[in-house]
C-alpha cells in the first residue's frame, strides 16, 4: 500500500448549520430566536442545554447564549421549540 504525503490535516470545521445559527444570534444580540422546532419536548429541551452548555463549538464559550424549551400551542397546532439569543462572551 502506497502513502500520500499530502501535508497536515484541515483544521476541523465547525458544523455549518450551528455555526450559521451562532453567527445570526450574534449578529442581533439579546434578542431571542425561534433556532429550532423539535418532535417532542425533551429533544428541544436537550438541544437548548446543548446550547447553553456550548457542546458545539459554535456556541462557545459557555454563557454566551441563553436557551429555553418552549411548547406552544397556535391555531390548534403543537410545536415544541428552542428559543435562544446571544448575550456576550469572548468571541
């Protein structure tokens, strides 16, 4: 088997969708955001405490966001969603 000396690796990339997510929050401090809809209560309760506790770095350092479940219920119609909003941090 042949090796490919090709140079170092790429440096890791920050998953896309959270980092474009990050960057809108950024852009508008304080002010909360619908950041997603999710099939049941406890999947946007785990995804808002990712969040908080910045599991991605996108959302790094922790404290940087806030993040809250929300369940409401519009024109008899049931979403379970995460609000979250920028409130400062190192960047």
């Amino acid at each position: 088997m042949n090796v490919e000396f090709i140079g170092p690796p790429p440096t890791k990339q920050p998953n896309t969708k959270h980092a474009v997510i990050a960057d809108n929050l950024r852009r508008h401090p304080s002010v909360w955001g619908v950041v997603r809809r999710a099939a049941t209560t406890t999947r946007a309760a785990s995804a808002a405490q990712a969040i908080r506790d910045a599991r991605l770095t996108s959302y790094a350092p922790v404290g940087s966001f806030e993040a809250v479940a929300r369940t409401v219920v519009e024109g008899g119609i049931v979403e379970h969603r995460v609000y979250a909003r920028y409130v400062g941090g190192e960047q």
